[in-house]
C-alpha cells in the first residue's frame, strides 16, 4: 500500500480544546470531517462539533434537540439490562438506537489555510425539524455562480437522510430540507452543470442486498434529484472492503472529474482513495486506485475518540493547479490537513479495476 499525504507539520490545526462548547452543560467530544470553501479571501472549514454531557462512572448521558430545537438530555444507567453501549458512536437502549453525541456545524476560518479561529457575527448551524433531531452532520461546500450549496447528513430516530441549505454570505441561509431521504449520507455536489444538469454523488446504504456504495443522481434545479446509478462499490479482501463513500465535489482535470473517497474495512480502518469519472458523462468510471493514498498512519490518526480514521469531506485546489490540500478529520477527535498532487493521484488510477 501507498501513502502519497504530505501531512501539514502543524497537525492537528485543530482539536476540541480549540472551540468553546455551544451550550452550558455540555463538552465538546469531537470535532470532525470539515467542509471547505474559498469566501472573502480565507479559507474556511465548516467543522462537524460533536458534544455531549461531562460523563461520570456510572451513567451514560447524551443531549438530542428537541421537536422545538430545545436541548434535551437524557440518563441512563450503565447498569440498565435494556443498554448496549459498545460502540464509542452509537448505543441501543429498549431497542432505539442514539448517538452518543449531538453534532452541529461550527464555521472557522484563516489567512494562511494553517491557523484558524472564529470569526464574529457568524451563526452555529444546528438541527432543524423533526429529521434532525439527532444534530446535522459532515457538511460538503460547493459552490456554484455566486450560491454555496451545503449537504449534510441530518439524523434522527427516523433515520439518516441528506439535507441542503443554501447561502450567499454565510449568515443567511435558504433551508430546502431532506432532498434524499434514509439511509443516505456522504452527498456532495459537482461544482459546475454538465450538459445543463447538476450532478451529485450520495450513498445509500444497505444492510441484507447490496452494501454501502456510491452512487450518482442529477437535478436540473439543484434541488430535487433523479437517474440515480450505481458507481463504485466496495472491493472484496481489500482496504475498502466494507464501506465506500464519496469526499468533498469532484475535481475538475484534463482527464476528467477526479473524485477523493473514503472506504473502510471489517476492521473499521478508514482510508482514502480515489476514481476519476468521463468529462461529459459523470455515470462513466474511467479509472480507480487499488491502493489508498492515504492511510492512518500518525498517532493522531490511529488514537482517538474512534481510532484508525482519516475521513475527508473538504479540499482547496491551490494556485499551482496541482496541489490539493484535503483538510480531514483524524480519528474523529481532530481536524488536520495534508498537500497531495494531483498528478500523482492521476498517476496512482488503474484503468483496468473499474
């Protein structure tokens, strides 16, 4: 396997300690998987902020908003017969399944792609409605013409769909509701129309037929979608065995739209790859790496609130044309950034595993 990362020396840019919780009562667990975006001559990340309540030896405690946006916490016993707590994520109590964080969207930004901070007079974006009350989750940007596209995952008990807002200015925003319902995540739009359509890879998830591949649907407003095809799937024995799903909007090359992925193991390990998909017709897969470029191999990618991850929504592509630096969370605890070429991504594709 291959690790072609040129990892920033400064990793991590940012980790829970750097953010101030949202609400009193809570603490930040994790921050995770940014979006990333260009906007007033700064580079800008809007970061996955999971929170919870200060847990203690003998409960287990988490917040959901409620069907008014108000904060509920709820308790429960680590002794209670009805609780599966195995999963650092994820528990089962009677039955239901809750995360054991609330997640919202924090906006940062920076002069320089390294240092971040909060800007001022800029909202928190926060579960909305009745399918979110789980939080809102792994935002991709994209832009097109002068509108910022945001696609997150919204969850609640009634599952795991994808959402988009729309904005201008990054204080107010159009909100369009749940434009591909559960089980979907991992959505992220093409930055400009082809042949007069607007394009989007998604994943939809199966758990008896089928599995968790990534898939193409496209639009001609940008909001409700169709055509949906299968276009990459996971690859038996392989590092992205178990689980593929779609990063931040594809790149634009003179071979095609380069698209970055992460795929996961049995063992949970999360990697990165990469396909590039035909100029004029997205559903075309052209070609695949075999290998990941980027695996977790720093401490702070294998150590973690949940270890072996590195999981990128969002990338800038820097003036040379060439380097493009993924910023990605790690471990999912912490944010980071890595430069890779993209010539050498094109370099690493094999024309003859599609």
């Amino acid at each position: 396997m291959s690790d072609i990362a040129k990892r920033f020396p400064r990793n991590p840019l940012l980790k829970p300690s750097d953010l101030k919780p949202s609400t009193e009562g809570l603490e930040i667990a994790c921050l995770l998987n940014p979006g990333v975006f260009k906007f007033n001559d700064k580079t800008w990340m809007i970061i996955r902020v999971a929170e919870r309540p200060t847990q203690d030896a003998t409960t287990i405690s988490f917040p959901i908003f409620s069907k008014d946006g108000a904060i509920e916490l709820i308790t429960i016993s680590k002794s209670d017969p009805d609780l599966d707590a195995t999963d650092a994520r994820v528990i089962n109590y009677k039955g239901a399944d809750y995360l054991t964080t609330l997640s919202h969207l924090r906006l940062v930004c920076s002069d320089d792609g390294v240092n971040f901070y909060e800007p001022e007079d800029y909202p928190l974006l926060t579960g909305i409605g009745r399918l979110e009350t789980f939080g809102i989750e792994d935002c991709r940007v994209t832009q097109i013409d002068d509108t910022y596209y945001l696609t997150f995952t919204s969850v609640s008990d009634n599952g795991v769909g994808v959402g988009l807002r729309t904005t201008k200015d990054w204080k107010h925003f159009d909100i369009h509701g749940m434009i591909l319902p559960p089980h979907n995540k991992d959505c992220a739009l093409f930055e400009e129309k082809i042949n007069g359509k607007y394009y989007m890879l998604h994943r939809p998830s199966s758990v008896d037929i089928g599995g968790n591949y990534i898939w193409l649907c496209s639009s001609p407003d940008g909001i409700h979608w169709g055509n949906h095809q299968c276009l990459v799937k996971t690859t038996k024995g392989n590092w992205d065995s178990a689980r593929v799903g779609g990063g931040a909007a594809p790149v634009k090359t003179n071979k095609g739209w380069l698209a970055i992925y992460h795929g996961a193991n049995e063992k949970h390990q999360y990697c990165l790859g990469a396909f590039l998909l035909d100029p004029e017709d997205p559903s075309k897969v052209l070609a695949k790496t075999v290998d990941p470029i980027m695996m977790p191999l720093a401490d702070y990618e294998q150590t973690g609130f949940f270890g072996n991850v590195v999981f990128t929504n969002g990338h800038i592509i820097q003036p040379d044309g060439d380097t493009v630096t993924i910023y990605y969370g790690a471990s999912d605890e912490v944010v980071c950034a890595a430069d890779f070429s993209i010539n050498q991504i094109l370099n690493q594709l094999s024309y003859t595993h599609v």
